[in-house]
C-alpha cells in the first residue's frame, strides 16, 4: 500500500482487490488509534485496520481510512505458568516464533503462510492442519482493543466475555485490536516428510492418514492420477540444517510449518463436517473435469479441531478444509460459483479471509451466534464506523 500526498492506493496481496481510501495511516500507539477512530465517527467515515491484506475476501476496501499496523509489533510478555504469550497485534506470525524460542515455547500451531499479522490472523479465523489442533481465534485467552468511543478495553472469558467471544473472530469490525495474548505450549521440533500417492488411495484411508500424525494435508493438481502428501509430526531429533526443501526438512516448530507461496492466487476455501471431506473432493473433481479443464491449480485438503468461537467455521464441529485456487490472471468467478454449490452441499463454512459469495441470511444460518456476534458489535460501534461496504451489506437489518 502507498500513500502519494493526498492521493492513497492499497491492493491486497495477489493484487486482486484493489482501494482508494482517504488515507492510509501508520499507527502503533493507542493515542494514535484512538485519534483516528474519534476523527472518523466526527466525520462520517469508516476505518478498517490492515495487517499484510492476504485476505482474498473484501474485508479491507474502504474510501476512509486504513490503519497500518506494522509499528505495533512484537512480544509483550510470556506467562510461564498459564504458558501463554502476549503479543501486539501487528505482529507477523513469522516473526512469533525465535522469541518464543528464547523462552522455551512455541506456538501451539500455525498455517503454511506466515505472512500474516497476529491481529489479522485472529480476525479471519487463520488456522493450520491437524486434527487436535485449532485455529488462531481458537487459542487467543485476552485481547485489548481500542473501541470506536476511544476506550481501551482487556477481554477474556472472565472479563467482557461477550465482547471477548465476538472479539476473538471480529473481522476488524469490534474494534483495534492492540495485544492478544494466546495460549502456547513448550518449544518443539518438527520432521516433516512427503510423498505421492493416487487420490483415490488417499481419500480411502484419509482418516488414517489424519490419526496417524499430527499434521497431515494434501494437494491434488487437476489431471494428475496422484495426490502430494505431506505428514508432520514432532521429534525429539536435533535440528538438520541446511533445512533442505519443503517435505524433507527437521526443525523448530517455526522452521518447518511455513513455506513460501510466491505465485499471485485467488482462493476459496470451505470447511465441511468431518465425514463429508471425501465426497465433496470427489463432487469438486467431477466439477473441474467437466466443467472447468483448463484450471491448473490445485485443490488442498486439511484438518482443523472443532472449537467454539462464535464464528468459526470450525464452531462446534470436527471439520475438514478443502480449498481451490485459481490464477489471479483469469477470472475465477463461474468456477468458484459452482464449487460454492458443491461446497454448500455439504454443509459447507467459508474461511473469512478468502473468496465467496454468501449474503448475511445464509450467514445466519450457518452460525447460532451470528445475531449476538452483531448485536455486541452494533453496541460498541452503532454509526457502523469499522463497517465497509461489504460487512454492510452483511449486516442484519
């Protein structure tokens, strides 16, 4: 994002999302915050807070004010005791992981990108793969924001809990998130392996494959026979460095979880009951063969623990993640219109910081929660000054 005099353009990471706010403004101090929010409530316009716009979900275009958050970075304080750890919200995930290890810990997990910050992280649901493992939302204890009247306010479970529950997947619209303190565990080596396999041998045994080991996922290209896996599980075995390439590679936890996911993409991504993984990759390939067969990018498949964060699409249910990609060059829509039939199918959640086309009815029926998530929201901010467009048009009338 740049900002030229009085001229201020932002595009997301692929590119494809693209705005023209009043400003954009670096921010790392609640005096700071606090101002921006007052003088857009005074004003009439809205703010929204950006972390590294990996979001391929309109979440962040606004004609108001972005807030950039990469002065508010770095970790606060650990809690050796309760093993949790307090970080500003503006910290990129991959720079969570050598301060934890000074004090022994690590984070309990995280997704292959690491780019994100942990406010953004939080705010969209991020999550890695393993089936005893949750999402970042999931794992956030406290949070401090600053609300949209300019007060600053810690919640948790036994402090604003309500506030807390809506907080701890806000979509950048409760308020500014400052600190999120989240439970972390003792510092841990990974060794990951990888391997090909045929896709129909793979879904046959796929709940194995997901007990078998504390991470596993797979990604099938259209019009191959065989899937790549990959499996990740902890060791007790020293660091191997050079580190080598993804799928051979023994380390820190923060080492080996990451890759580099360098090609401009859009992504649809949707969480399905457990049970109904396998069917719904068979109705997307059936999809991709017959309607779609010049899509080369790949359809990945992962885990994720069932949890209760308001809106979750991992609430209150053990969920499988399947998500499709396509070149940020092409047009993605038709074919992720049809997948989103598919993927609705079969019960299907969208992840929040990714492609689709749900209005706020079909929200609220995926989420029993969903009416509360918005009338703690509505309460702290009822002018609508940290809604865009987009959650507008989401919002219950």
């Amino acid at each position: 994002m740049t900002d030229h005099g009085n001229k201020a353009t932002w595009t997301n990471w692929s590119g494809k999302l693209s705005a023209e706010p009043k400003s954009i403004v670096q921010v790392g101090t609640v005096d700071a915050i606090r101002s921006e929010l007052l003088a857009a409530r005074e004003g009439g316009w809205t703010v929204r807070t950006a972390g590294t716009a990996h979001s391929h979900y309109p979440l962040l275009p606004t004609d108001g004010v972005l807030l950039d958050t990469r002065p508010l970075a770095g970790l606060v304080s650990v809690d050796e005791e309760a093993m949790t750890a307090t970080f500003r919200a503006g910290t990129k995930i991959h720079a969570c992981g050598r301060p934890l290890l000074d004090h022994g810990m690590g984070l309990l997990n995280q997704g292959d990108i690491d780019q994100q910050s942990i406010g953004g992280a939080i705010a969209t649901g991020t999550h890695g793969t393993g089936i005893n493992l949750g999402s970042f939302s999931s794992a956030v204890t406290q949070l401090s924001l600053v609300l949209v009247d300019g007060s600053v306010v810690t919640c948790s479970n036994e402090s604003e809990p309500d506030l807390f529950e809506a907080a701890r997947l806000s979509l950048g619209a409760i308020g500014v998130v400052l600190e999120a303190t989240i439970q972390v565990r003792e510092a841990y080596r990974l060794e990951e392996h990888q391997w090909l396999e045929p896709l129909d041998s793979v879904m046959e045994r796929v709940d194995e494959l997901t007990r078998a080991t504390r991470h596993f996922e797979y990604f099938w290209w259209p019009g191959q026979d065989r899937a790549v896996c990959k499996s990740i599980d902890i060791t007790e075995e020293p660091p191997r460095y050079p580190l080598g390439k993804e799928g051979q590679r023994l380390g820190w936890s923060f080492e080996v979880l990451p890759n580099q996911r360098l090609n401009p993409h859009t992504e649809m991504e949707y969480s399905v009951p457990s049970e109904n993984g396998p069917s719904c990759v068979e109705e997307i390939k059936d999809l991709l063969s017959s309607h779609y067969p010049n899509v080369e990018w790949p359809i990945e498949y992962r885990t994720v623990a069932a949890d209760d964060v308001w809106l979750s699409p991992a609430r209150e249910r053990s969920t499988v993640t399947i998500s499709i990609h396509e070149a940020v060059e092409n047009d993605e829509t038709s074919y992720y219109q049809d997948a989103e039939k598919i993927f609705r199918s079969y019960g299907g959640r969208p992840h929040w910081g990714k492609v689709h086309y749900l209005t706020g009815d079909q929200l609220e029926a995926d989420y029993d929660r969903w009416t509360q998530w918005w009338r703690v929201r509505e309460d702290v901010d009822p002018t609508g000054v940290l809604l865009n467009d987009r959650l507008s048009q989401l919002r219950p009338l």
